[in-house]
C-alpha cells in the first residue's frame, strides 16, 4: 500500500501535518542563536534557527553533523537548556531567549559511569563535592536508594561517608523510570497537577538560588550521572544504562528528621525564615519529613529540604500540608531585622535569574513575583507569618483562598486585552478547572509588556484593598479584618 493510501486510513485529525517551514532562517521573524555543546560529538558551534522552530529542527541537524548519529530516532537524543529538558514539539521561543547555549546527550551512544556538572550555576564548593562523589563511583562506590519518598532519591558516597544526594528527573512521581510504580509521561500532571512529571528536580536547585543562605537550603545545583544502580531505559527491547539529569544536593550532616522532634524546640527566627521562603515559592508539601534539625554547637537549627513541589503555576493547596502553619512560632511578629529583610526583596529580579539560569516556564515566575509582592505589602501592614499563608493557602481546602481569588480575577481582567482568539483558550482554563490555573498565563502565550505591567497593576490593587480594608469607623491592618479573624482563630 503507498504511503498516501495509508494516510487516508487515518483520521484526517491524527494525520501528521507537513511542516510549512524548515526552521532555518529564510523568512521573516525572529531568529534564535544557537551554541551545540556534546561530551562525545563534534558539532557547528553556532546556528541560527528561527525562533518558531523546535526540538525536532535541531535534532535533525545533530543527525546531519554527526553520521555516526544519523539512525538515531528523536527519543534518544536530549537537547538541555540550563534546567530544563527541551521537547520535539515547543518552539525555541518558549525558551524565551536569543542567544542560547544548548548541550545535547545521546542515550545509547555512550558508556561508562560518569557524574558532571549541568551548565548552571553551581558554588565552588559543591562542585569539589560533585568531583569527589564522582571519584567515589569510579571507585565503585554505589549510589543507594532512599528507604522513604515517591520518587528516586539516591545518596552518593565517597571516602567512607554520604556527601551528596542526587535526584534524577525522570525518575521522579509521575515519571517514566519511578523506581516505586508511581508512573507516567515526562512533563504530565497526572500525579501532580502543580509541576509537571519531570520538571521538579530544576525546583530544588532554584530554591537554592533564591534563597541565598537564608533559610539554610543545602547548596543544590543540577548534575548528569550515569550509572547502573539507576532505572535503566527500555531501549529497542533491552534496559539501557543512560544519562540522567537531575538535581545534586550537599548532604547535610548531623541531621535527623524533623518528625523526630516536637515543634517547642526551634526558634522563631528559624520558624520565619523558612516560612518566608516557602510562602514566596508557594511551597506545597512543607512536611515535618521534609525538614531537618541539625545539632549546631549546643543548639538545633531547622534545615529545609526537598524543594520539588515549589514554584507552582497554580494555587489551590490547603494550609495544612504546611506544618509551621499550625506552630505558635508563626503567629509572632517579624523582627525589625526581619521586616527589612522581606522589603528588600526583588520578586521580579529573582523571577528574571531563575528565568536565565534555569530557563523555569514564566507562569510560576509570574506567581513567584505574586507571592512575594503579596509577602512584602503584608508583613509591612503588621501580618504575621501565619496571616500572610493563611491568605495564600487554602484554610478551607474546597474553598479557594483570597488569593487565590483575587489572582482568579485579575487573570481574567488579563484574558480580556488578549485578542478573542488568544483570550478564548486562556478564558476557558479558568472558568472550566476546578482550581484557579495560572500556568495559564505562561510562555504558551507571549504577553506583551503592557499585558505584564496590567496584570500586576490590578494584583497590587487588589492587594492593596485587601490590606486597607476597614471593619470599624477606625482604619485597620489585615490582622484584625474580620473575615481574617474567623478564619484564624487558632
């Protein structure tokens, strides 16, 4: 049968549609530059692409490059771009940048076992302990899997001890290699309608980067490791050892659990710290598990971890998967120390740093910029750590938080300076989910400058009334409005 009596048995709607242009330069808009880096292949250091093409174009030309690589279908080639996996079908222009530094990995092309640092941001210290557990599996020394946990956490040793932990992102819940059955497509919601399967392990190291020493997130970069105690690969039939990419975190020593320890024991500066970190990630799953009390002299400090249900593109979580929340520590006023520390913060210059660095999706640096606006104007009106979550998570966890509300709106007055064929897709999320979908307002959809600065206008508004709002003849801060007081009452 020829091919195109073959294509009339298919659904004219499942038909593979040609594509109306190659993706190199020859017709008008914009271009992206584009630098190919590979361990093993010799590629044209730099080509211009047109800003509409995708993963497929570039594969191609890797295929044209390199003959030994000419067979090699799309599955098996993974293009990186900082912290996040490139997909055969997005444009490069949802990457959101001219000039980019791709590397690429070959799954099946490649042997051995190796760990090396991605290219992002990565401290000098914590690469010396990437090159030392990278010794330590050399020496076979074997990664071991986490007793606890819903995806693959593995603790990388050397010279007789733990030094790091490493997190592969296809391995994660919702992931097509999760070594505890929880399985699924890469960049699905499946498991986690909050992150995408596959796209939590660059959340670990940007809660590194955002939180500069504050809050004590162990320092995190993002790693490649390849090695046979990780989920192989079912390529062609067989299992493959290939490439991982994934987050790589210090291991913190003299640390246990924070389930092992009642609330009484730590401070309220610690207390603060980590709650101010988690509200502006709009952090989700803040268990005692995932906080540890390490011994520090003759007193035990709080350490976060496990960063990977942060950054959001949506807010529908309940205050009670936040376990400060309920601690009598949130409930006491910021410091002064405290209070300048949360004024000088810049949501929109970290959204901006993690967009370079990590190349994180717009939508949840939009609400990164929310939550910490939202941070700042509260605790400058005298809120407590537990008053600013409370109004960001659900208390209620069927009824959307004020917020939450709030941002339902004001993404709306968004959607309507869309044109109606660019505002009908972005309408519909919102009035056909059951949550409040801000991943809605992501690079999916270009926002001009003018649709950026409105929807923050009418954010900051809203924030601002709220924060005004009066229940007396006498003009009074969030913490005495009533509809707050109902809610908080402890």
């Amino acid at each position: 049968m020829s091919a195109p009596e073959q294509r009339l048995r298919v659904p004219i709607g499942s038909q593979k549609k040609p594509a109306t242009h190659s993706g190199y330069v020859g017709h008008e808009g914009e271009t992206v530059k584009v630098r190919l880096h590979s361990i093993c292949f010799s590629v044209k250091k730099a080509l211009t692409l047109s800003a509409l093409a995708s993963g497929d174009v570039l594969k191609a030309f890797i295929r044209s490059e390199c003959p030994e690589l000419s067979k090699v279908p799309n599955n098996r080639i993974r293009l990186l771009y900082r912290g996040i996996e490139l997909s055969d079908e997005l444009p490069l222009e949802s990457v959101a940048a001219p000039d980019m530094d791709l590397h690429f990995l070959v799954l099946d092309q490649e042997s051995g076992i190796e760990l090396a640092p991605c290219d992002v941001a990565c401290p000098p210290e914590l690469l010396e302990l990437l090159q030392r557990c990278a010794q330590g599996l050399r020496e076979n020394v074997q990664p071991t899997l986490a007793d606890s946990g819903c995806g693959g956490t593995y603790f990388l040793h050397a010279e007789g001890k733990p030094l790091a932990v490493f997190k592969p992102k296809d391995e994660e819940a919702g992931a097509p290699q999760n070594p505890r059955g929880f399985l699924g497509c890469e960049n699905s919601r499946h498991f986690l309608g909050a992150v995408a399967s596959a796209q939590r392990a660059v959340r670990e190291a940007a809660a590194y980067l955002l939180d500069r020493g504050r809050a004590q997130v162990p320092m995190t970069t993002l790693a490649r490791c390849r090695h046979r105690s990780f989920v192989p690969m079912p390529i062609d039939g067989q299992q493959q050892v290939v490439w991982k990419l994934g987050a790589f975190q210090a291991w913190v020593e003299n640390a246990e659990s924070g389930e092992n320890f009642g609330y009484s024991i730590h401070s309220i500066e610690d207390v603060h710290r980590i709650g101010i970190l988690d509200v502006r990630i709009v952090n989700f799953d803040r268990n005692l598990g995932n906080l540890l009390v390490q011994k520090v002299g003759d007193r035990r400090q709080l350490i976060p971890i496990d960063h990977g249900c942060s950054l959001p593109d949506q807010l529908n979580f309940p205050l009670h998967d936040v376990a400060w929340a309920c601690w009598p520590q949130s409930k006491e006023p910021f410091s002064q120390e405290t209070l300048e520390y949360i004024a000088g913060l810049d949501g929109q210059a970290d959204a901006k740093m993690l967009a370079e660095t990590l190349g994180l999706e717009r939508g949840c640096l939009r609400l990164l910029e929310l939550s910490t606006l939202w941070l700042q104007m509260a605790a400058a009106e005298g809120c407590t750590l537990y008053q600013i979550a409370a109004a960001l998570y659900r208390t209620d966890p069927k009824t959307p938080s004020i917020i939450e509300g709030i941002l339902s709106n004001c993404l709306m007055s968004a959607a309507a300076s869309f044109t109606s064929d660019q505002s009908s897709g972005l309408v519909r999320s919102v009035t056909h989910c059951s949550s409040t979908v801000v991943r809605s307002l992501d690079g999916t959809k270009r926002w001009t400058s003018a649709q950026e600065d409105s929807f923050r206008r009418c954010a900051v508004d809203s924030f601002r009334h709220l924060l005004q709002k009066k229940v007396s003849s006498e003009a009074r801060p969030l913490s005495q409005l009533q509809f707050l007081r109902d809610r908080l009452t402890a």
